[in-house]
C-alpha cells in the first residue's frame, strides 16, 4: 500500500524592519538586517572605573583633609584652652601672692604703730614721772628756801630789835643775848647741814 508523503518549507525573509524608540536613545538599535551578523560592543573606555577611582579618591582625600583639619582644630582649642587656662591660673597666684602681700604689709604696719605707740607710752610715763618727781623736788627746795627765809627773816627782824635795845641800855643785855642768838643759828646752820648731807 503506498503511502504518500509530501513536505512543504517555506522561508518568509523579513526585508522590512522598523525600531520605534521613544526618549532618550543609550544604546544601539539595529533594525532591517536580514541575513547579517551584526556585533555590537558598547564600551565607555573605562570611565566610570576611573570616574569611580576618581571619586573613591576624593571621598578619602576629603576624609582625610576633613580629619586633618578636625585634628588641627582640636589641637588648637587645646592650646588655646591650655594658655587661658595657665593665663588664668597665673592671674590668680599672682593676685593671691599680692593679697599675701599686702597682709603682710598691712600686719607689718600695725606691728610698728602698735611698737611705736607703746614706746611712746612707755616714753611719755618716764618723762612725766621724771618731771613729776623733778617738780615735787623743786617744790620741796622752794618750800625750804621759803622756811628759810621766813627763818631769816624773823633773825633779822630779832637782831633789829636787840640792836634797838642796846642802843636803849648800853649794850649790855645786848650782847649777852647776841651771843646766845649767834651760838643758836650756828647749831641750827651745822644741823641743816648735818641733815643734807
């Protein structure tokens, strides 16, 4: 029995081709070829490597000048905090020490006035006891020449009287009493004597 075959190829060429690219284009489009080998190599000769070296570079350039100038930063407000700080410590024992100072002139100063208004005191109880006592001596020395003198006055006004009564009796009773006066005021005047030395 026989069988009957039968076979059909049929090849449809496409020899019209359209592309519809809409916005911006970053690639290649290849449309209507037919029957070609077509190879595409898209490259950017290594610009975004280098543009991502360029930027890893500069995010770690930009790190470290930042920490550079953070450890700069830091180090000059250390410094500066340092200096006023020692500035100011310094101004302070400088005014503690002039405090000190000062005390120790006022102390010093109250010491000698307290000293010198002792000596003076102690000065002016001499020199008042001394003129007291210089005062009281003479007092006693007027007093003696005053006793004397009333003394001697009273001698003379006698030796007056007794004169008188001799020229009235000749003399006589006189000169008996003259004696005995005379005799007396040597006594007394070897007493006085006697007493002051």
């Amino acid at each position: 029995m026989g069988k009957s075959r039968s076979k059909s190829t049929q090849n449809s060429t496409n020899t019209s081709g359209s592309n519809a690219i809409n916005g911006d284009n970053l690639g290649v489009a290849v449309s209507g070829v037919n029957n070609s080998n077509v190879n595409v190599t898209m490259t950017d000769h290594g610009a975004m490597e280098a543009a991502a070296e360029l930027g890893e570079l500069a995010l770690t350039s930009n790190t470290a000048v930042s920490k550079a100038a953070l450890d700069s930063n830091t180090e000059v407000s250390k410094a500066a905090l340092d200096m006023g700080e020692h500035a100011i410590d310094a101004s302070l024992d400088f005014g503690r020490d002039a405090l000190d100072s000062n005390n120790k002139a006022l102390d010093s100063a109250f010491a000698f006035g307290s000293d010198a208004l002792q000596l003076t005191n102690d000065i002016s109880s001499k020199a008042i006891d001394e003129v007291s006592q210089a005062h009281g001596e003479n007092l006693q020395m007027l007093a003696g020449l005053a006793g004397n003198q009333a003394q001697q006055n009273s001698e003379n006004l006698q030796a007056i009287k007794e004169l008188a009564e001799v020229n009235a009796d000749g003399g006589q009773i006189a000169t008996t009493k003259q004696m005995t006066i005379t005799v007396g005021l040597v006594l007394v005047f070897l007493g006085l004597l006697a007493l002051k030395g």
